[in-house]
C-alpha cells in the first residue's frame, strides 16, 4: 500500500499556478475576454513546460483592493504559484505596489491603466504591463479631441479614484489650462439620475466635448444621459477604454444609435480584422475550439482587447520560461521569471505586434522599461452596429460621420 501512495505520488505532475486578480462579478466581461487570451497562449504549448503543468486560476476580487490584496498574499503562500495575471482595476495596483515590489509578487497587467502601476522606483521591479499606459493616453485621447472632432474647451469628467487622479495630470499636460473647460468627479456606483445632473451641468457649460475616465457600470449611465438631451445639446464623449471592460454596449445601444458621438482609446489591433492577418486567424481559430459559445462571432467579444492583451501577454510569459530552467523552488522561479521578462532573447509574435525586448531593466531615466507597449501602439475606437469595436484611422479624418453605419 505504501509503495503505491509512492507511485501515485511520482506520477502527479508538477504545476505552476498563475492567478487570475480580476473583477469575475461587476465587470465579468472583461475578466473573461482576458481569461480566454491568456488561456489560448497556453494552450499553444499544451498547457506544459519542462515538465510542469500550467494553470490558470480564477480568482475573483469583486472590484475590491483589498481582496486583491488577500490574493497576494495567498500567491505568496502558495508553493505552486508562479505569477499573477492582473485584471481591469488599477487601484489594487496602485495601493499595493510597495507590498508587491518588496515581497516579489510577479504581477503581469494585461488591461489596468493607472501611470504608477510599473513605475516602482527600483530596478528590481515586479510588476510588467501590457496595455494602455495613463501616463500616454491622454495625449492620444486629447490629440483625438482636438484633430478629429475639433474640441476646443475640453470637461474632464473622470472617477474619484487613484486612476482617475493619474489621468487628470495627464490630460492637463495634454490639453493645456486654457483649453479645460473643467474637471468634474464622480464615484463608483454612480447611478443615472446622478449621472444626468453631472451631464446637464456640463451641456450648460461652456464645454464643446467630453474627456471621460471610468468604466462600464458607471459610463453606461453618461451616454443615456448624454443621449436624453436634444441633439444640439449632445456633446461627443472621448472615453477612456474602461468603459469596454463590462457590458456596456446593450445598455448604450439606442442611445448610440441616436447620434451620439462616442470614441474610446484602444490598442491597434481589433478582432474584427483578424480574417485578414494568417497569425491572428490561427490564434482564433483555436480559441473557438477552447471557447466555443463564448466565441461564436469572435468579432463581437465583448471587452475584445482583454484578450487580445493577455494573450501577448502569455506569449511573452512562454518566451521568459523558455529561457529559465525551472524547479520546484517557487521562489528562485519567479526571481529567474522576472529578470527573463527583461532580457527576452527572440521575437514574440503577437496579434498586435512583433515584440522586440519589450521589457528592460527599470531606472529613472528608463520610465517604460515595464511598458511593452507605446503610444505609437494605441488608436480609437467606436463601436459598430453588432456591438464590436472598429478602429479608426489614425491622423485626422472626418471619423464623426456616419457614426451609426454598418461595418
């Protein structure tokens, strides 16, 4: 009997975890659209590296810091858990960076946005992202504002929190004082009748346009409110991509189709186009396999650059493990992880780019060593008809007609 415990013992295989940090109950769309990209990363290579089985973990922190929180802290306790995938929210990030750098939490961000999440002032820095960057975007949101819908008096209308406050300092630098027609706060939870006094306040002010920072539950609540002005009143809304992470589209639907201008930033690739590129077919074609209901009509993902980011993201993870040989000493895994992430040898291809050295070694003259995306890397966005995102041209171009056309 004994023996046989010992045979059963040697035969189970050896597993690296990699958490899942994300919203699973207000914002399900995107944790899914990102579970589902890192997910067909993996299963590129069959779930397997040298021997170890790769794992994805759900776990859900309600939009909540400190449950994400409770999540770290169970990585670090955790003899199997390599890194942890991040999720929509930047402010868990932002709270515990401190606790994640010095206790070497290997944090992988594939969507939160806020400027200081990989900006820890030290080289030996844990945190690596994949996505939007606050300290950019503004300027491609505002520079969006001001060449394609001509803005001229800009309201910032963005949430109290940490990534709204990162996105302030950006916007003013991109905008310039003169050109801010105001800054108006609202908190999570924000519901309709609220959201329509914030909007007549600013239809009645002096504003030409909105430069909106929040996510679905509350965004949904500005565009119908927005809408439920007369069309001479309705001002375009330039949105931050948060309001992608959830299901915002249904709740919006008739107001956009009511002329409403809506754009939002987004990273240069859309799913809608992934017929035309052999790689990012490939790339579908098995996700659908993994995830056939749920991928059906690939181009009508909602939150469609969750998984278009976490599966770059994976593949960047394969290529550092590549490079590593690993053992069952979690701790010296993640060390070696984290310096390979810095130093990636070969190119990774991905579905928006071929990655060259996407990360390097973090100094104060290095700002974006963590960032493996640039501003040359984001575009804008709308939403078509079926509820999927289309790009738009980049440079200035008559974007704002037609809005409600099929794609």
């Amino acid at each position: 009997m004994v023996a046989s415990y010992i045979s059963i013992a040697k035969e189970a295989p050896r597993v690296l975890k990699i958490y899942h940090d994300s919203d699973y109950s207000n914002h399900n769309a995107s944790a899914l659209a990102m579970k589902m990209g890192f997910a067909t990363a993996l299963a590129q290579v069959n779930n397997q590296i040298q021997g170890y089985e790769l794992q994805l973990v759900e776990k859900d922190h309600r939009g909540n810091s400190n449950r994400s929180f409770l999540h770290m802290r169970q990585y670090l306790n955790d003899p199997n858990a390599l890194a942890v995938l991040g999720g929509l929210h930047s402010p868990p990030y932002i709270k515990f960076r401190e606790f994640i750098n010095d206790n070497g939490v290997l944090l992988l961000v594939p969507w939160a946005a806020g400027g200081p999440i990989t900006r820890y002032p030290n080289a030996e820095n844990w945190v690596f992202r994949l996505s939007i960057d606050d300290t950019k975007a503004g300027y491609t949101l505002v520079e969006h504002a001001k060449q394609n819908l001509y803005c001229s008096n800009m309201q910032l209308l963005l949430e109290n929190t940490p990534w709204g406050e990162s996105n302030e300092k950006t916007m003013r630098a991109a905008v310039g004082s003169h050109s801010i027609a105001g800054v108006t706060w609202f908190n999570w939870n924000t519901q309709y009748a609220s959201a329509r006094i914030i909007i007549r306040d600013i239809v009645q002010s002096d504003a030409d346009c909105i430069l909106f920072v929040g996510n679905a539950l509350e965004g949904k609540h500005f565009v119908n409110a927005m809408a439920s002005f007369a069309d001479t009143n309705k001002l375009p809304i330039i949105s931050h991509w948060g309001i992608t992470g959830g299901a915002f589209f249904p709740a919006v639907k008739e107001s956009l189709n009511s002329g409403l201008v809506l754009h939002f930033i987004q990273s240069c690739f859309s799913l809608r186009d992934y017929r035309s590129h052999t790689y990012a077919k490939e790339v579908v074609t098995l996700a659908q396999r993994l995830y056939p209901e749920r991928l059906q009509f690939p181009e009508q993902l909602a939150a469609p650059t969750g998984f278009i980011h976490s599966y770059d993201l994976g593949k960047l993870l394969l290529q550092g493990l590549q490079q590593i040989k690993l053992s069952d000493d979690m701790t010296s895994n993640r060390k070696l992880l984290r310096s390979a992430l810095e130093r990636l040898n070969d190119p990774v291809v991905g579905l928006i780019k071929t990655y060259k050295k996407p990360f390097s070694v973090w100094s104060m003259s290095n700002q974006d060593a963590h960032e493996a995306l640039g501003k040359d890397d984001f575009c804008m966005a709308r939403y078509a008809h079926d509820g999927g995102v289309t790009l738009l041209p980049k440079g200035r171009n008559e974007v704002v007609e037609n809005e409600t056309t099929s794609d």
